[in-house]
C-alpha cells in the first residue's frame, strides 16, 4: 500500500470539449491542475470526427503549461473510440481517460494502442466499482476518474447532498486507488452556480481521501484548488511534528507528544507528505 502523495497535483481537474476552439484556448489562462479534453460526453455525434482535429491542432499548438493534459475518448463499444485511440498516436499529451472501465481488460486494449501513455480510467459502473481492485492493480493505471453522474444512474439511486447512496462506491473505489499507488478524483459537482454546496462536496471529497475534484465550470476551479491544498494550519502542525519527533529521536525516543498528542513515524510520514504537496503547489503558483 502506498503510503505516499501522488506524484502529481491533481486539486482541480476540468473538463473542456474538445471540438471547441474557444474553450481550448481558454483553459490556457486557467488555474486548474489538469485538464480534460473531452470527445465522449461533452462532443455531440456529429462533431465527434472533427473534434479530433481540433483536439490534435490544439495539442500541437500547446501552450498549456504545467497542467496535466488528459484525453478522454470515446467508450471501445462505440463507433469513435477506436479511432479516437488511433488519432492521439504521436500526440504530446500526459494521460488518456477511458470511459466506463469495467475490467483491467479495458486497460490493456488502450495500451495496445498507445504503448507509451498512462491510462486514467473513469470508474461509473457497478462492474467498475466491483472490480476497481483489479483494475487499479494494471501496470499501466495511473488515475481513477470518478464519474458519480452515471454510476447514480446505474444504481437507480436518489440525489441526496451527503452522497450517502453512493459512499459505498466511492470508498470501494478509494480503497482500490489507496492499495495499488493510483491516484484518486472525485467526480463532478453539477451544480456549477452553487458555491456553497460545491465546497460542501469539496470538502466531503478531501475528508474521503481524494486528490483532487473534476470540475465542469471554471468558476469551480478555485474552490477545489483551495479544499484540496493543505491549510497554513496543517503545515504548521506538520512542521513541528516532524521538528518534534525528530528531537525526540535525538534523545533515544521512539514516539514524541506534541500539543498533548503522541507522534508516530505515521504521523511524520504524514506530515512529509503535507510538506512536499505543500511545495509543490507554492512551485506551481510562483
């Protein structure tokens, strides 16, 4: 099991279709972590051949920064998606995100196709939660997308803003992403005009476990930047923890007290990790 953060930030994670010129260049000035470009959900039937060539335009162009650039393309069942695959071959991107993953099978067919390049896989169907294990176990697995929107839809389940009928998947799925080292994002809030109720979902999202939240709307991007960045509280306290353990270490001590609680090598572990996704961020925004 990983007791690590994961490599990459990932706070915000927005989606953008991809066969709009506009958004494209747009989401250059963007403060999100990543960026989705989307030629399943958001790209209309008829739009989605072009949507290709507008994507691939786009990514020659660059100029997206730091950001992670992530494609995802249409489902293997559907008449695009093997073409989509094909169409990304020599293109400069970071990741490429399947649709309703089912079995570490799916992985393996995309990276067939494209050898190189880590797989994200969206976790939104009962199978998928089922096999979320095995799935995040592929060599090639990088990152769980959630995608709570559809997998609501499979289980028949009613909206509530505690998400309760959908926390036995969403831990499941964490509980996968945890013990295989993959990285771990909550599906979107819908929304997009209620700030109140996106940085309750934000929050729910960071208490779970997860790295980040996918955003549909730029006006999301900085309350998940903000929920999933450590609070100058949290450095704090990791700061003297470890300052704390390590005098104790000093002294022949196995565990320090600090503020009447015990430190562990868990909790420094902890707090390392605070630091670093600490620096990593303050790095990102200079």
């Amino acid at each position: 099991m990983s007791d690590t953060i994961p490599p990459k930030l990932v706070r915000s994670v927005l989606y953008i279709p991809a066969s709009k010129p506009r958004a494209l260049e747009k989401a250059k000035g963007l403060p999100a972590d990543a960026i989705i470009f989307d030629l399943e959900d958001a790209v209309s039937p008829e739009e989605k051949v072009a949507a290709r060539a507008t994507l691939a335009d786009a990514l020659k162009l660059g100029g997206y920064g730091e950001r992670l650039k992530v494609v995802r393309v249409n489902g293997a069942d559907s008449e695009w998606g093997a073409a989509d695959l094909a169409a990304l071959k020599g293109l400069a991107f970071d990741a490429v995100l399947l649709p309703k993953v089912q079995t570490a099978d799916d992985v393996a067919a995309a990276r067939k196709v494209l050898p190189e390049v880590p797989v994200w896989a969206m976790i939104e169907t009962p199978l998928g939660v089922l096999n979320a294990a095995e799935i995040a176990a592929h060599p090639a697995l990088e990152a769980f997308v959630m995608g709570t929107n559809d997998l609501a839809k499979e289980l028949n389940c009613r909206f509530r803003a505690d998400r309760l009928p959908l926390m036995g998947a969403l831990q499941s799925s964490l509980l996968a992403a945890r013990a295989h080292g993959v990285i771990a994002i909550d599906g979107v809030f819908n929304a997009f005009k209620d700030d109140e109720g996106l940085a309750a979902e934000c929050e729910q999202g960071r208490d779970l476990g997860f790295d980040g939240k996918t955003v549909i709307h730029p006006a999301q991007i900085a309350t998940a930047n903000a929920v999933f960045s450590p609070s100058e509280e949290a450095i704090d306290l990791a700061k003297r923890q470890i300052a704390a353990f390590d005098a104790a270490k000093a002294e022949g001590q196995g565990v320090a007290v600090l503020d009447g609680k015990i430190v562990e090598n868990l909790h420094v572990a902890t707090a390392r990790d605070i630091l670093a996704r600490a620096k990593a961020i303050a790095e990102r925004t200079e």
